[in-house]
C-alpha cells in the first residue's frame, strides 16, 4: 500500500514538473514574454501573429545609463527630443492592384497606404521617414527620393498630426549613432492580409545590418482586409495597438534578464520599426488622409507646357491590356473615331490634338526600343491591338510622351498624325513619371473620352481619378473643361 502511494505521489510530482516546461520555453527564448507581469499585453482579436528570430548577428552594448548620454543629443539634433523613435517604411505595396495590372494605376493606392502610416506614426509617437520611390513603389531602399514624385506641401499642412525625416537626415541619424558607439535598435515587422504575401518575401531589407535587433523577433501580423470591416472591429485601433510601445515590449527578450525581478525591468525602447507593409484596403478615416500629395512641381510645370501647346485637345485613356475579347478592339475604335469626328463640327479645330494615354506599347516599332508598360509586353500582344492603334493613327491627330531617349529610331515611327514628345528625366530612368505627367496632362483636356470597362477596356482607377477631378472642377465653374467625361462603346451598342 505505501509502495503505490510513493507510485502515485512520484507521478504527481513529474506531473506538476511538466507544466513549468512551456515557461521553460519562453525563457529560452522560443516565443517573447512579457515583463510587466502586473499588465500582461494582449494581441487585439482577430489578429493572427508569429514570431522569427532573424539571422542577425546582435550588437553588444555598453552601460544603457552611458549610452543615453551619448544619444541624446544626436536625438535631439535629428528629432527635437531626447529619443527618437521612427517608423521605417521598407517596402508598401500597391495593394488594391491586380497581380500584373499596369503600373500607372496603382501609385496612388500606395500612396494612400503611405499617407495612413503617416498618420499612424503620429498616432503612435514615432516619427515617419519618407520612403524612396521607383516605378509606382515606395520603399525605403529604391533608388529615388520621395521628393523625385512628389511635393511635401501636404506634409507640411499636417504637421500637427505627424513629423516626419528625410532620408537623408535618418541616414546621417544611423551615421552619427554608430560612429558613437549607440548603435540604434530595430524590429522588423510584417503587416498584411489574411494570406501571406509572396511580394513580401522577397523585398530585403538594405538597413538590416545597420541595427540591433537582438532580443527582438521579426514578427508578422496578419489583419483581416474587406472593405468594410466588422462593426465591433476598429482597424485603425487595431494597428495601433499592433504599432505601440506595449506591443514592442511585450515581444522583447533579453536573456540576460531571465533571472532579475522582471517587474522592475526598463525595457530598452526600438528606436526604428522597419515595416513591411501589404494591404490592400484602408484602414483609417480621415478626411486629410483622403487627401493626394501633390506631385513635385517639376512634373507640374512640364503638364502645363504641354497642356497649354496642345490646347484645344481631347485625351484618351485606352487600357487595353487583357481585355476580352480582343475581337471588341477595331469596332470599339472605329466608334471611338466617330466620336471625336463629331466634335470637330463643334469647334473650330479641323482636326484637335488628341492627347492618348495607353498601355499599347507604341516604341516596340522602333529598334531597341523599351515599352512604356511593363505589363503590356510584345508577346501578349495580338493583331487586334494593332488593329485598333493603326486605325487611330490613320484618322487622329496623336500625341503622346515618352522618356527622352536618343537610342530611339524616330525614323521607324510614324510620320503623320503621331507625334511624341520626350520628358526629360536628367538621366534618372523611371518611367512612372509619364504616368503622372499623362494624369496631370488629362485633366486639364477640354474633352476626355474612356473606353467602356468590360467592353472597350479594362476597368481602371486611373480613369477614375482622372474624371472624378475633371467633374469637380467642371462643376466649381471651370469654363475650360467642356466634357468631364464621355465613354466609348462598340459601333451601335446602346
């Protein structure tokens, strides 16, 4: 009787044993823990998150009390304030675009994504750092300043929702720490829809080996994504909380901690959150997010000149990429052609200048030649296409832009009713600056015609931006724009 007694207390004992090993676990550093025992952190609902410890060789530190007399007067110098603290957008995609839709159409979704994150910076007490841009994308480690697109009136009009750095300014911030000995602290962290993105993977992060990420995971938050979220679901809280300090350090570890009274803890701050971002809906109401940046008043000036050359003139936007089926394309501009041929018993312009904007990769004609779309490519074309473009070119009167390039043949282009005209980009190529000069250029078109989606064209946003402006300045009285917009159908369709 006493031996199976000691049987059974020897099983409880082991029993009891076992369930130390998940906190076993924790402090080896398998999943972060929460110091503040008092507050436990807890994820928002509806939020599905996981952890990766990155490959990452860690700094090691001196005293924290001698390094914040270094820091803060370089923090200062950079952010007014004793700690800066950054949100670093790596990469935002253009989410709300098709897999292989035309890169014209999808900078300003990643803009709105840029100017929610601005507004959650504020929100979350850390300074934004404006991304690089190239080819419709923002991220932090493109080629081109965010000032090569755009112009920062409307990062000055909301200064007092959010502050914001230059790149080249954080870049000399991580300069100056480093030559300190503070070398910043950073997490990365993913931020995306119900499914992972495959875009992500592949984005690298160019300041991975400027920061100490040590005791911090890579962290991947997937957030539910419709365009109308549940009623008892505030997103923009949600991300927030996501976002914040109590987040950062509820997913902090420090090994060497382990053992102290973790209720006392200071949890050394992240200086840099380094966001991968891929949404595809907005998240934040407001009605100065909703507002477009400007582009960069280089741009500007260049669709004036154009705009005031081609005047009086109609612009077309003709998406015709994977449009089905092709077969709609040649009627679709004959009744296009009729149209504009209406028009010219209306004013006093035999033939106006029309202003075309296409994905169709004109260039492909000449040697050597790269297509503006780099979506539309040569192979997916067809007869059809090509088709429909001559029979344009044969009755209007076509302008249309390009990078100025002198490897172009122009003498393998057209000759009649086409003329092209070359933006000068002072030896940077990237071509998404046609496509702000042709949105700038349409807007300002006495007439704009649009394919019918689904009939003569794709569905596009583009367009949509485009007519939407056009309508209210057409209703605030602007006597230029005699038509906001006019769709084109097949030949008779009602």
């Amino acid at each position: 009787m006493i031996s199976l007694t000691k049987k059974y207390t020897l099983f409880i004992v082991i029993f009891v044993c076992s369930l130390s090993i998940p906190y076993l676990l924790y402090t080896i550093g398998a999943i972060p823990i929460y110091y503040d025992v008092s507050r436990p952190y807890q994820y928002p609902p509806m939020v599905k998150y996981s952890f990766k410890w990155p490959k990452i060789t860690s700094f090691s530190p001196s005293s924290r009390h001698h390094q914040k007399d270094i820091y803060k007067e370089i923090d200062q110098k950079y952010c007014g304030q004793d700690r800066c603290k950054f949100l670093l957008p790596i990469t935002i995609t253009e989410q709300g675009k098709k897999k292989k839709e035309k890169k014209r159409e999808s900078k300003s979704k990643a803009q709105l994504h840029f100017r929610q994150l601005a507004f959650m910076a504020g929100k979350i007490g850390r300074t934004i750092v404006l991304p690089n841009v190239y080819n419709s994308h923002f991220g932090s480690c493109l080629p081109n300043t965010f000032d090569f697109y755009y112009d920062r009136g409307w990062l000055e009009t909301n200064q007092n929702r959010f502050n914001y750095i230059t790149m080249k300014d954080f870049k000399l911030w991580i300069s100056e720490r480093q030559k300190a000995g503070v070398v910043p602290t950073g997490q990365e962290i993913y931020m995306q829809r119900s499914q992972q993105s495959r875009f992500l993977k592949n984005v690298k992060n160019c300041f991975r080996d400027a920061f100490d990420f040590s005791g911090r995971p890579t962290v991947n938050y997937q957030i539910l994504d419709r365009p109308s979220p549940p009623k008892n679901m505030n997103l923009t809280d949600t991300i927030m909380k996501l976002l914040s300090d109590e987040a950062r350090q509820h997913e902090y570890i420090d090994q060497s901690l382990i053992s102290a009274d973790i209720r006392h803890v200071e949890i050394p701050p992240v200086d840099v959150i380094h966001l991968f971002y891929d949404r595809r809906y907005q998240f934040m109401s407001n009605k100065k997010v909703n507002e477009p940046i400007s582009y960069n008043k280089r741009w500007v000036e260049i669709a004036d000149k154009i705009s005031s050359q081609l005047k009086p003139y109609i612009a077309i936007h003709w998406r015709m990429e994977r449009l089905e089926p092709v077969s709609n394309l040649l009627p679709c501009a004959i009744n296009l052609v009729n149209d504009i041929q209406k028009l010219e018993g209306q004013s006093n312009e035999v033939h106006p200048h029309v202003f075309l904007l296409t994905d169709y990769p004109h260039l492909l004609n000449s040697t050597g030649a790269v297509p503006e779309s780099k979506s539309f490519l040569s192979k997916q074309l067809k007869p059809q296409h090509h088709e429909a473009i001559q029979y344009l070119y044969r009755h209007l009167n076509i302008t249309l832009t390009t990078i100025q390039d002198q490897k172009i043949h122009y003498d393998q282009l057209p000759k009649q009713n086409w003329n092209l005209i070359g933006i000068d980009t002072e030896g940077i190529i990237d071509r998404s600056v046609l496509g702000i000069i042709d949105k700038l250029v349409a807007m300002k078109a006495q007439w704009f015609f649009a394919g019918k989606p689904g009939i003569c064209a794709k569905s596009s946003s583009f367009t949509g931006r485009i007519s939407s402006s056009r309508l209210r300045e057409y209703i605030n009285g602007d006597e230029s724009i005699i038509v906001p917009l006019k769709v084109f159908d097949l030949k008779g369709a009602t």
